[in-house]
C-alpha cells in the first residue's frame, strides 16, 4: 500500500481523493495539504466522506509543513491537485517533493472525469478572471430560449464544514444564507439564481450528478461552471475555454489552464474591446499552435454602471472580484476599465488604509495594485473590508464584483454597481455552437 499526500487547496484535492483514491486498498492517503485559500487548513477529511478505509478521517496540513509531513508518514508520492498557478510554481512544489524523497504526480481527466447520463456543456478558462461566468450565463440564457432545462453545477468551494457541505443545491437567495456561503461563494451562485437557474457545488460530485440527473425541476442539460483554470470533474460533450488578451501567453505557461485549451471544442477570446491589438494577436496564434481544430469565437465584455453620475470627476475607490486580483493576477478589472471609461477623477489606493486580513491579503499578493479585492473568506475579513472601504477617503465606490456587494457589506460612501456581459463579434457565435450541440444531442 502506497502512502499518498495530496497537495490542495479545497476543491480540486478532495475530487481526486473521492474519484480515485477512495475505496482503493493499493493506497492510503495520509494527509492533505491547503493552499491559495486562507483557514482552510488544520481541519479534518471527514471519515464520512473519506470511506470505509478512513475510519478517523484525513488531516488536512497548511502547504507549509510538506516537507515535514512528507518524513511525518513517509508517503511514498504528492497528488499536485489544485490550480492556476505557472509551471514554475508547479515544479517549484514538484523540487520540494522530490527533494524530500518522494514521487510526485499529477492526475488527469481519465482518472478523474465522471460521465453523466445526461449531455454536459462544459466551460472554463486559462486563468482565473477571463470571463467564465459571462460565457456561463450567455449559454445558459441560449439553452434556455430554446425550452431546454438547464443545472449548472459549480467547481467546488468547500470551506466550511465538509459533511455539511456534501452537496449543495442553490435555487433562492436564502439559499445562499442556509448554506453560510462566503462572498466567493455567493458571487458563483447568485447570478445563476437571480436568473432562475438551479445551481449545485460541494464536495462529493457523483453524489451531487446523481441529484442533478433526478433534480424536480428537470435537466436536459448539465452546465459545467468551471473555477479557476481547472478541467472539468464532469465528461464534457462541449468543452467551452475562455481566453484573456489581457494576459498574453498565460494560455501557455498556466497549469491546468493549458489543459483546458488544449481539450476545447470552442475557443472564446474574450475581453477584445479593451485589449491591445499585439495581444490579441499573441493569444491567437497561441490558440491555434495548441488547439488548431477548435471553433474560436471573438467577444468583447460590455460594461455598464448603474450609476455613471457617481464616477464622473470624482475620487473613486474599486473593488473588485477577490480570487482575479490575487492568485489570478489581474491587475485591473472591470471596476477600472469603468472608472476610466466614465471619467473618474483619481482612483484611490486602498492599500495605506487596509486592516486585518485585507492588509495581509496586501502583504501576500503585493501586486494587487490600487484596487480592493471583494474578500470575504469568514466574518472576521469582512468585517476588515468593511473597515478598509470606511476609511479609505473616496467620494464614491465602483463596485465590480459579480454580486450586490452592498447587500453583504456596509458602505457609507455612495456606490455604483458596475455589470458586464459577453458579446460575441461576428460568426460563429455561441448561438450557433448551442444549435449545432442541440441537434446532436436530439434535444
């Protein structure tokens, strides 16, 4: 029996661990390690999602320690499980291993991928930040004016209580509040929702397919919501990947991100109306050297402020969507590319006025640049937003995360909300991929 650890960060880690290691008597998984996501490490893999062969569940260790958890179990080999970090990080984690006397290795969709029963569309990106839910949505609403029923089911997110959070179903708001959803969270699920659409996530992802196939409200179609960069959990009959010219050869040098471009049947290059031409250009060759067969799509991501009075010549603060700005690097958003387009005056640096945990999310990701990430991992970092947002000097705050930030976080200042949505250009466009997948399938 060989000794394994799995190196991860809440998500990726534990579907490896149910997909391929459990119930497997040839391995025995010692531990887990926690990455990118703050206080999710010194909990414990339940024995009730874990199996039989776990009776006392599975540590889970800070990635910190894996040198000294590698000599603590002598595991034998290191499961590299989670995702959107360059190839550099990758065998940076790899040298560790190594060095410390084990094997190192990475699953691929063979040993990981479920088939569902019912035909799955797929999306997902090459970083985090590229436009993933815009093309989510934009699918979902074709899907839907063609009478077809549609699940979304989500990357996972699993930072409270794994047992409780062993499948979760989203088809209300309150929803949102049964579940103790974290702003991350709520910002995955609640565009789905004011839409109409069921959602699931969790943690144990053949449990929630064997929901989603029986769901009452009916499913024709499963819409796989990718998170980060990371290939789907679910067999794709369509895979949809997003790239970003804002971040030129990152489609090449980000792992999994190169996984899911190369697998692609559909190519978005999104973001086209606010990149640089050379960009483009760079990311299109780059598509068609590692996927030539892929159908691509051009789109620009249309932004619209509720309130553009409150941007016009005034000193603004941005916040922007937590995860883009840090391990997905982004150094503007749509909160910028709002804040310049309707005339702000002055962005204002948040950074000189950040507390708690939102300074230390300064400290870890130092080139966030003069914008606020939306983070709210517990509600101690939201009470830190809270407190950075009232004292940063501003006249008014442009708010850019997927959700009503205002619903969750108080903000004395005056805010407007800054939308955005996928716009195809020219032929194809997704209207023609879904037709074309609709006549496939016989829906």
């Amino acid at each position: 029996m060989k000794k394994i650890i799995i190196i991860g960060a809440a998500g990726r880690d534990f579907h490896n661990f149910n997909t391929y290691f459990r119930g497997n008597a040839n391995y025995e998984v010692v531990a887990f390690t926690a990455a990118q996501i703050p206080d999710i490490a010194d909990r414990t893999y339940p024995k009730e999602l874990a199996g039989d062969l776990y009776p006392n569940g599975i540590p889970i260790y800070a990635e910190e320690e894996l040198e000294a958890i590698i000599g603590k179990y002598g595991a034998d080999a290191c499961v590299f499980s989670y995702s959107d970090v360059n190839y550099a990080h990758v065998m940076g984690v790899g040298a560790r291993v190594n060095a410390a006397g084990a094997g190192f290795i990475l699953l691929g969709p063979k040993q990981t991928m479920l088939k569902s029963k019912k035909p799955v569309i797929a999306v997902g990106a090459i970083r985090t930040g590229c436009g993933k839910s815009q093309t989510t949505t934009k699918i979902s609403e074709i899907l839907k004016e063609r009478g077809l029923k549609v699940i979304a089911v989500r990357h996972p997110m699993p930072y409270g209580d794994l047992n409780e959070q062993r499948v979760q179903r989203f088809a209300s708001l309150d929803d949102l509040k049964k579940h103790n959803c974290t702003i991350e969270e709520m910002e995955e699920y609640e565009p789905h929702i004011t839409r109409g659409n069921v959602i699931y996530a969790g943690v144990d992802y053949q449990d929630i397919l064997n929901q989603v196939e029986n769901d009452p409200a009916g499913c024709d179609v499963i819409l796989w919501d990718g998170g980060n960069n990371d290939f789907p959990f679910y067999e794709p009959d369509l895979m949809v990947t997003v790239v970003d010219p804002h971040r030129p050869g990152h489609e090449c040098s980000y792992y999994p991100g190169e996984v899911t471009l190369r697998i692609a049947d559909v190519v978005v290059i999104n973001k086209i109306d606010s990149a640089d031409f050379a960009n483009i250009q760079t990311v299109r060759h780059n598509v068609t050297k590692l996927n030539p067969d892929a159908t691509v799509i051009d789109a620009a991501s249309t932004i619209k402020a509720d309130a553009p009075e409150l941007i016009k010549g005034k000193r603004v603060l941005v916040i922007e969507d937590g995860p883009t700005l840090t391990h997905g690097n982004m150094k503007i958003g749509a909160g910028v590319v709002a804040a310049h387009r309707f005339g702000a005056a002055e962005i204002i640096d948040p950074r000189p006025y950040a507390v708690g945990k939102l300074a230390e999310t300064f400290e870890i990701y130092p080139d966030i640049g003069a914008v606020l990430p939306a983070m709210g991992y517990g509600e101690q970092q939201i009470k830190d937003l809270e407190a950075t947002i009232k004292n940063t000097p501003c006249d008014a705050i442009i708010v850019a995360t997927p959700i009503d930030l205002a619903r969750i976080v108080k903000m004395e200042q005056p805010s407007t909300r800054v939308t955005y949505a996928l716009q195809e250009i020219g032929r194809p466009d997704l209207n023609d991929v879904i037709d074309a997948f609709v006549k496939e399938h016989n829906l």
